[in-house]
C-alpha cells in the first residue's frame, strides 16, 4: 500500500515539496470554496505559489460555465486569477472536438445537452452546434416530434457528435433528439460523468447522471468523458500549457477523480486536501480509488511555507 | 443448447401446444400491434384461445397507463378484452406497494417519476402519494429549490419510496427530489427498466433510461423493478390470478423480457413471435438472453388449430 506524507506544520517538508513543482493543477470546489463560501487564505495560498514562480492552473469538471463565466466567480470570491489559468470541462471539450477529433464538414455539428457555458467554449473553437440552450426545445415533446424524430425528418443530417454536459433543462424531447443521433453513428462525447455535484452542503444531480448516463443506458455505449479522471482531459492541459509533466502537481479534494487523474496521467505528485468529499480513511482503506502522495488538512496550510 | 419448437403451419403441433395451457400470458406491443398498427388475425386469435377455455392476461410493462386506459386502446384498435385481463407495469407496482411492501404510515407515501397511469393505479390500491404530474414541480429548478431540497425544508418526510417509471415531463427539478428521498432512506423501486421502446418504427427513451438510470447513476443502487423479467411482478400476477405456473405460458417477442421472464417464473412454456424485436437468429446465438420454447411467425399462425 502507497503512503501519504502529510504535510500540515512542517515547514520544512512544504519547502522540499514546494521544490518539486514547476506547475500545480488545482482543484476548485473542495479545495477553493465549499459552494459560496471561500476557504480562509486561500489568496495568500495562490500568491505565494506564484511569488515563488509556480504556474497555477485550476481544472474543474464544472461544465455549465465558460472560461470567462468562471473567471467571474473567482473575482466575485475575491480570489485573483486570469482567465488562461481556467480549464473546465466544456473548454476540455471543444478542444478535444476541435483538435483532435477534428471531424471533416459536412458532418461535424455537436448536438448539446448543456448549458451557454458549453455553447460558449464551443463557439471559441469555431465548432458548430445546436440544442444546448435552444429554448425551441425547452418544451413537452408532440406526436410531430415522434414522428419526425422517428423518421429523421426533424433532425440534422450534419450531427456527428452528441456532447452530453449538466443541462438544468434536460428533458424529454432532448433526451430523444440525442438518442436518435447516437444511433445514426454520432460519437457519443460527456464533458464529465460526475454522478452528482456538492451544492448547498449537499449533493445534486451531476452531468453524469442528467445526460450521459440515461443515454448510456439507451444505446449500450459509454461516452468518452472530457473531465477528470478521464485522461482526455490531461492530455488537452498537456497540449495547451506545454506542461512538463513531472515537474507538474495535482491537488485536490476527491481520490477518484482529482488524486486518480494527476496518479494516470504520471504527474510528479498528488496533494490531497480534507477540506471536500475524501477523508484519511479513504485512501487507507483496502480498495481505495487512488493514494494521494502528499497531503494536508487544508489548502492554505501551504503558507506554512513562508519565508 | 435447448430447442425451439417451430408451430407455424404444423396444426397438430398447434394443438398439442394449446392443450397444455389453462392461461395464456401476452406481451402487447411486438405481438397484438406494433405502434398503431394492429396485425392481422389478432383478435380472432385471442377469440379462438378464449373459445377453448382458455385465459388471457395482457402483461405490459408500459407504465404511463392504468388499466382502465389500456383498455381503451384495446378497444379502439378492436381487439376484445376486458380491463381486468390487463396488468401493466404501474399496476404491478401499486400491488408491489400495497401488498408486498406494506410500509406502516406515516412514512409510506411515494414520490413518483410518472404519468397519470401510475398515480391511477396507487390511487385503486389506497397508496398516497406526490411528484408525478403536480403542475408545480413542472418548472426550472430556483434558488429557494436548491435550499429547501438540500435542507429538507421544501422534502415531505412522509415519503418512504421513489416510483420512477416513464415520465414524458422528466426535469431536473423532478430528479433532484427524488435523489434526496433516495439519500433520505426511501425505497427505490422502477416500474420498469426497459432502456428504450418502439414508437413510430424507431426506438425511444424508456422508463429505465428516463428514471431509473439517472437516479442509479447518483446513488448506486439498483431499483427493484415490478415489470417483465422481474419475478416481482410474476408474484403479482400468480397472487392476482391464482393461476398454475405449470399450466401458463408467457407469449412474447422479446427474448431479454418476455422469454426470460416466463423461463425465470418457471411456467410451462414460453412462445415466442417474430413480429416485434427478437428474430431466430437472437435464441439460436450462443449468448441467447433465453430460448423460447416456441415459436411461429406470429400470433394469428395458432389459427390454423381451429376446427
């Protein structure tokens, strides 16, 4: 069984870990905020990191915003960031259509179960699409929708992928436009399978529940996830920031998304925090997700690293 | 590898088949009609088993309606039944509640993922019960929902179990309470968790892809469903109308519900059709979901056992 350092109070050890970084990938929910509530020093935490030179990028699976929306909520919680240090998993996606799918026209339209955030990051990579916030389709489903859902005449012969991200307004009627293009052979893309999403000190449904997962359950197949832990993902980060990967950090608060991805993609390390979902007990049990190599109890215990 | 008898155009082979059946159990869709079309010789098939004794029951595991309303599509498609041949997938799960589960009040009211058919069907068994096609839950989730949903404050703690059959009007809203009753200890049971079903010639979402599926997704549990193959609704059906299971045989065109579901109830045969999803080629595969013990062309080939 792998062990975890623990970090929190020994300055010394901060520093020789500190030391091994170049680049930090930095969970956001768990390990910044809790919902609307922003952890103490977790400003000074960042600029520390970067006074001492270090890249911070903050990767989150959160898909209904874009880059620029989340930027918002890091300067509306008084967090300092630029908006290039964002990688959320709808601009994970449109990278990944954009360039490495890279499907030749005519057939290369996304049909989208999402909100704007997607549509915006899709738009930035000049990919075209329809669904997402349509509000034509924000409606019950008819007998014209069943029959010319069914007999291909409503739908748009240019679809080639159906990208399934957290749609606040998911419903019937989308649910059967994105099953009929699957089974016309669209690549079947989700910007995250997360189950469920912290919210208000509890759990809601989470894109992997909303739209993948009643879309898997129809057609058999599983869609390539565009999030962490999926590899996917660390690989459209890798290509953006040209990042040396074992000089790079993951932190996070989740072993089977955060600790497991920066452990697949053979980052240098992994620093789990207990401020989010996964405890100690967690990664010392028998069939844990993933083992952290460092941890503290809270991201800002990293200060203790002041000089 | 078990044999398949084939009966079409073999009238002794028909009616050494009829004379070991009391009750005849029907899969509808696939079998009497597909979509609107009714095929050929049905009803006077049905007329010919009923004027030699025998009993047919309709087995559905179409959950959006009630007995009642089932009816009226039989009648308007002009096939002679009575309502109380019938048992749907909602049905079976009123019966499931009310005598099987026998949860003591207060806590045993259901918030149900459904359509009138199901609350029709709890309200004949005496079952409370909320969701399902209240108007107010048929809106975007809002602020004070994320609140009072994650608090409790807006839940009913009288819940006990979560129905999640086919919901035409599925939103996030919906499934966000249902998730909670879920986390909250409620009894998670599906009317039925076929992915899809045949609509127009093509498929679209089912009541296991609608509801089931997502609210699997987010808690990790699998419901108990009341329709075919469940065995819960074989007991359903043997306690509703005491029939010999020896003496039975299920008719279905579908290998993965129908025939397994007559084969796992151990009843005295099973027929298949080739009217509807399953053709030869599925049972004589050698991952075959369940091999009939029967089959003909389809229903209206029993005729030729007439005198």
């Amino acid at each position: 069984m792998a062990q975890s350092q623990y970090l929190t109070g020994d300055a010394s050890a901060i520093n020789a870990f500190l030391d091994k970084f170049d680049v930090f990938l930095i969970d956001c929910d768990g390990v910044l905020w809790s919902g609307d509530h922003v952890f103490d020093g977790v400003a000074e935490t960042l600029e520390m990191l970067r006074s001492r030179g270090k890249k911070t990028v903050f990767v989150t699976n959160n898909s209904t915003k874009s880059r620029p929306e989340y930027h918002k909520k890091f300067e509306s919680m008084g967090i300092p960031s630029d908006v290039e240090e964002i990688f959320g998993s709808a601009y994970s996606s449109a990278i990944y259509i954009s360039r490495i799918l890279k499907l030749p026209p005519p057939q290369n339209k996304v049909f989208v179960l999402g909100e704007a955030g997607i549509e915006n990051e899709l738009r930035t990579e000049g990919i075209r699409f329809i669904g997402g916030t349509d509000p034509s389709l924000r409606r019950d489903i008819t007998p014209e929708d069943w029959k010319g859902i069914a007999d291909g005449s409503l739908l748009d012969p240019e679809v080639g992928v159906v990208l399934a991200g957290l749609d606040w307004h998911i419903n019937y009627l989308k649910l059967s436009h994105a099953y009929q293009y699957l089974r016309r052979g669209a690549i079947f893309l989700a910007t995250n399978v997360d189950p469920t999403f912290p919210m208000n000190h509890n759990f809601f449904p989470g894109a992997g529940s909303i739209g993948a997962a009643p879309l898997a359950n129809m057609t058999g197949q599983k869609p390539v996830a565009l999030g962490k832990p999926s590899q996917a993902m660390m690989d459209a980060i890798e290509g953006k920031f040209m990042l040396n990967r074992e000089r790079t950090c993951m932190i996070g608060d989740r072993l089977d998304t955060d600790i497991k991805f920066g452990i697949e993609g053979k980052l240098g390390g992994t620093l789990a925090v207990l401020t989010g979902v996964s405890k100690r007990a967690d990664w010392e049990a028998k069939d844990a997700a993933a083992v952290p190599a460092f941890y503290v109890d809270r991201l800002s215990d990293l200060r203790a690293a002041e000089r």
